[in-house]
C-alpha cells in the first residue's frame, strides 16, 4: 500500500446525467473518505467498482429504467 494520500477526483457528479449515478457518487465520495484509511482498504478495486456501478447506472438511465 501506497503511503501516499488517496484522492477521489474521479468521484465527480458533474459530468452525471442521471440522479441515482449522481447520488450513487456522492454515497461514494463520503464512503471513500470514511474508509481509505482502513487496513486493507483497496482504492484501485474501490474506484474499478464504483466506476462500473456508475456507467450501469447511466447506461440505465440512458435506457428510461430509472431516474
């Protein structure tokens, strides 16, 4: 593990379209801070799913399957 610090930039909602990606990543950004500094704690793994999530969540929205 790196000793330097984690930085969540990617976490951005600006360029979101959809309200549950956006509100995903803010769950995120909160989440990220309260556990990059646990034992363990991944942030390559952490951004990899995130980012997944986001892009199913706008691809849905892009979709009309949510909101």
């Amino acid at each position: 593990m790196s000793s330097e610090p984690v930085r969540a930039e990617w976490l951005s909602t600006t360029q979101l379209k959809s309200t549950a990606a956006r509100h995903f990543a803010e769950f995120c950004q909160q989440n990220f801070a309260a556990v990059s500094n646990q034992a363990h704690f991944d942030p390559h793994l952490y951004k990899e799913a995130a980012q997944w999530v986001l892009e199913r969540l706008e691809q849905a929205s892009s979709l009309g399957e949510q909101g």
